[in-house]
C-alpha cells in the first residue's frame, strides 16, 4: 500500500561487534566466502510497517522452521558493491537503481515496499563502518547483498504478514575462477530459467535454485556458466543468470531487449549509455541463437560479453550450442570488452572521470 512506500523517519540503532575478525589477504579473494563484522537489520510487520533499524555484530539468526521463506521461497536479493578510491575515498555504484529494483522484485512477490532512500542512507552507515574491510587489490571490491525474507511462521501458501530486510558485506575478487578472461558459456537446450509472466525479471531465490541443475551438467565440460534461451520457444537469448549478454555482430552490438522474463542489469544499463556515449551502434531488441550462429558462420560474430555487479564485464570466448563450439575473436578478450572494462572499472574506482553521476560517495 501507498503508506508502505515512505516510513517515518527512524534513527538506526548502532551496537558495535566487541571484537574484529581479521581482514583477508586481498591478493586471494574469491567470491562471497568471507564476511564483514557487522550486518544491517530492519523488521516489518503487518500494521506496523518496517521498524527497528539497527547495525549490529554479523550474526546467525534464528528463525521459526515454519517462516514462510524455507516453504514458499517469498524472497528477493540485490547485488552491488563498494569500492576504495586512491585518495581513500569510498563509493557506490549507483546504488539507487540497486533498491529501486529491489522494490521492483518486491512487487512481484508481493514484498511491501522498502523506503529506498532510508535503505540507501542504511547502507552509507553499514559500508562507513566496515571500510577497512573494502580490498584495494585490482579486481576487487565490498560486494553488498541487501535481501528481504518472510518470517511469518505459516504453511498456507500466502503472502507473508512478517519481514526481515537484511544487508551483509563481502570482500570480493573476480566472480569467476576465469577472471577478467573470457569464460566458455553453454547455449542450455533442455532446462529454462524463466517464461514470460513468470518471476525472471524480479531477483528472487527460485530463478536462481531453478538454474542449478543446468549448471551442475555442464560445468563438468569447463563451462563457467549456461546461457539461457526464451522459455517458449527455445530460440531466443535471454541471459546467463549472473550476467546479462552482449554481442557484436558486423559493428553493431545487440543485447536481448527486456521483454519480462530478463533481469534489469545496472550493468546492462550502465554499458547501454555508454557505447551510445562514444556513438557506437548499440540496439536492443530479440534476437535468436541461430543469427548467432549464422553471423558466426559467416565470420561476423566479433566479439560476445556478458555484464553484471559480480561478474563486471566477462568476454565470452567461447559458446558451445547443439554440439558445435563457436570460438569467439579466438577466444581472446574483444577491444570493446575491454574497454567497457576498464572504462567501467575506472569510474567506481574513481581512476577516470564519471561523465553520468553514477558513483555515489559514503
Ligand atoms: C550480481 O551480479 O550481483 C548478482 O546478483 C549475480 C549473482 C552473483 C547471482
């Protein structure tokens, strides 16, 4: 509801972890296995709203075994992230479009709305007081999970009256084991992630359970990842899962247009304006895996990536579809690629000039 949107003004209760963990050796991160020495807490109930914002020591919670959330999944996640700047300075990459999706996802599991801009303001705190733990190595960054759970105790298949927003943090380096170097990507034939008018373009818990399996089969061949067809007719590309894709074909770039079942990648959107910031031509719109494979064929296929929070911009160097093995720009990191990479890279790390207002400081 309408008063849903906006809570009165509330200070965030602080309490202090009494004693620190040590801090990883930045040179050897890997993704989302370490985690910061304190978390942000907010409950909702129904009538009440969302009360009680608090940071205090990163902690195991304990719920009731009926909470909704381990039956019905009622869930949603975001992703973003903090990064040092040289001068020491700390800042987020356009973290309002981060809780105004999470806002987006709540609507489609019928989560109440959070106040984004309390959230933002939440997160500020939070990061402020973790700083020491953002790695300064190339590469990596704080990694930020905000998610929502339904804590209701019930097992009628109904939307929860109770809530928990919650936001961890986590020293990051590269998402996957490639690094910034291309990765090989299965085309998924048999499994889909998401149809239309279905949850894909909300970030909730089941897209990603339902991705497991697929990535469980073909990760045993050295795939980093699937790349997932449309779920009516298995034709057209819709995205990785953890990144959403892009492809140049005879100079032009194309990604798949949001159609309902895609996620609304910050990233996506970020390398959208800028490829139309240097005039290069970039279109959205459906496009097929056999056009794929034809301008492969053809010898027009120049260069594919994927975009994400985690995984930045990931060059596919290979795409794997019904038994054939398209070796994309020989399987080597493509000049767009690489400079959306560090184009990208240098504005959240505050090394080069952030034309659009996209960095946010704490
Ligand atoms: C992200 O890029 O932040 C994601 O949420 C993708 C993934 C780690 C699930």
């Amino acid at each position: 509801t309408e008063g849903d949107r906006t809570m009165k003004v509330q200070t965030i209760k602080v309490e202090l972890a009494e004693t620190l963990k040590a801090k990883p050796n930045g040179a050897h991160l890997d993704f989302g296995t370490i985690f910061t020495d304190h978390m942000f807490l907010m409950d909702y109930k129904e009538g009440e709203g969302w009360y009680d914002p608090r940071i205090v020591p990163y902690q195991s919670l304990t719920l009731d075994p009926a909470a909704i959330i381990f039956h019905y999944g009622q869930t949603v996640f975001e992703g973003l992230k903090a990064y040092i700047t040289e001068g020491g300075e700390v800042q987020l990459f356009r973290p309002e479009k981060n809780f105004e999706r999470l806002n987006h996802s709540n609507d489609r599991l019928c989560i109440p709305h959070i106040d984004e801009q309390f959230a933002l303001e939440a997160l500020k705190q939070l990061v402020e007081i973790e700083k020491d733990w953002i790695p300064t190595e190339e590469g990596t960054s704080l990694y930020i999970r905000p998610f929502i759970i339904a804590t209701e105790p019930y097992l009628g298949v109904a939307p929860s009256k109770q809530y928990k927003l919650m936001i961890i943090l986590s020293p990051v380096g590269a998402y996957y084991k490639e690094g910034i170097n291309p990765v090989k990507i299965a085309v998924e034939n048999q499994y889909v992630r998401a149809v239309l008018g279905g949850t894909g373009e909300a970030k909730t818990a089941g897209n990603y359970a339902a991705s497991l399996m697929a990535q469980e089969v073909v990760s045993k061949d050295g795939f980093a990842q699937v790349l997932w067809l449309d779920g009516v007719e298995k034709k057209y590309i819709e995205e990785v899962g953890s990144m959403n894709v892009f492809f140049k074909i005879n100079g032009e770039i194309i990604t798949p247009a949001l159609n309902g079942s895609i996620l609304q990648g910050v990233t996506r959107d970020s390398v959208i304006q800028l490829l139309k910031h240097w005039g290069l031509p970039v279109v959205e719109r459906r496009i097929a895996m056999a056009e794929i494979a034809e301008a492969y064929e053809s010898g027009t296929l120049e260069e594919a990536f994927g975009t994400g929070t985690a995984a930045v911009i990931s060059p596919i160097g290979q795409l794997t579809w019904e038994e054939k093995d398209l070796i994309i720009n020989d399987g080597k990191t493509g000049e767009i690629s690489k400079k959306l990479y560090d184009t990208l890279t240098g504005i959240q790390y505050g090394k080069v000039e952030d034309p659009f207002g996209w960095t946010v400081k704490v």
